[in-house]
C-alpha cells in the first residue's frame, strides 16, 4: 500500500502532485494540509487534526466530498503529522508499504526540524518513509534499510548521522566513497557527496543516516 500524506507547511506545487501521487494512492492530510490539496484539485480520504487551520466551512466541503475527518483535541502529545503518521502505518497492519509525505517542510523551524524527526519513529519500522520538496528527498538509512538511490550525475547526497554515530558506512556510485567507516554525530563530513552515475547505494552496519537526496532540475 502506498500514502501520500500532505501536511501544513510549505504547500506542494502541482509539480510534486504529479511526482509523488499515483492512480490508487491513498491521500492523507494533517489539518490544514487538507486547504493545500483542495486549492490543487484534490480530495482526501482522510483529514487528521486538532483544525486549528482549518474553517467549519473547510470541514462541512471535506465530510460533503467523502472525506473521513478525525478530530482530536487541541491539548495533545501528537502532532497532527505524527497523528496522520500513526494513522498511516496503522493501516499497513504490519505489511511493507510506502508513505510519502509532502508540505513538511518551511514554516517554523521548530516544526521543520519535529517533521524530519519523526522519520525515526519506531511504529514507521515497517514502511519506507520519505519527505518530498521540490527536487530534494529525505528519508532514512538503517542496517535493515539501505539506500537504493536512482538519479543523475552530479545529484547531491547528504549522509548525516541521525541520533547518535553511524558505524560500518560504505557506499557505491559517489565521488567520495566511504568503505566501512563511521560517520560522526556532529561533524558535517557526509554533506556534499555527489552521485558519479543514475545510480548509488549506501549501506551501515550500525546506527541511522538521514540521507537527503538533491536531485538536478
């Protein structure tokens, strides 16, 4: 199964509509995510929130157009992305799917910086979860999951350390090959490598990378 989730930061471009949401795609939005897919000509299945940006008007369109709208209290622990997350994984069952999640990004720095975090969420162990902007895609390496990156000459991969050191680091396809060897949490030396072909691959032996991977327009 695969989700596209929108949530309330910078609004996806009609560009990232066509990129990242195929025929059959389940489509979630965090609260006022749900604004930024109407004003694209998109009706979700689901609307998740506390709808502090959200209008009763707002509302009353979505649940007219079908739209399943799960509204939680403003005093929460969650996010509304978190919520919308949980929501998603909860529907794989513990099947391998695919979520993909646009608008997280811009905005606060502090809610950019809670959205990239909550790709390490533990209940996300079973999914491949990336964040989409623009030319630029972002999501997590782990021993159980490598990077199988497609792309062009010259696309920029970063390799940031996520939580702790990352041990056992070795790569395929960069200019800056790395063979077997930790990256620092901390020091800035995984940013910047640059893909040789229309391929690459990264693996670790132990910790979390961040990769983010930039890709030419």
């Amino acid at each position: 199964m695969r989700t596209v989730i929108i949530a309330n930061g910078d609004a996806p471009t009609v560009e990232d509509i066509r990129r990242w949401l195929r025929a059959g795609d389940r489509l979630i939005c965090a609260d006022g995510g749900a604004r930024a897919a109407t004003r694209l000509g998109l009706m979700p299945q689901v609307v998740i929130g506390d709808f502090d940006s959200l209008s009763e008007d707002d509302l009353q369109h979505l649940a007219g157009r079908g739209a399943a709208l799960h509204r939680y209290p403003a005093h929460k622990d969650e996010t509304d992305l978190e919520l919308a997350l949980n929501h998603a994984v909860a529907s794989l069952a513990g099947e391998p799917g695919e979520i993909v999640i646009l608008g997280a990004l811009g905005g606060r720095l502090d809610q950019t910086i809670a959205n990239v975090m909550l790709l390490a969420m533990p209940a996300l162990a079973p999914a491949h979860v990336l964040i989409a902007a623009g030319n630029e895609q972002t999501f997590l390496i782990t021993p159980d999951q490598p990077a199988d990156l497609r792309g062009t000459p010259g696309d920029i991969v970063s390799l940031i350390p996520f939580g702790g050191d990352a041990h056992g680091v070795r790569s395929e396809g960069l200019e800056y090959p790395l063979r077997d060897e930790p990256l620092i949490f901390g020091p800035a030396r995984g940013v910047s490598n640059v893909m040789l072909g229309h391929r690459a691959r990264v693996t670790i032996r132990e910790g979390r990378l961040l990769c983010v991977h930039t890709t030419a327009i």
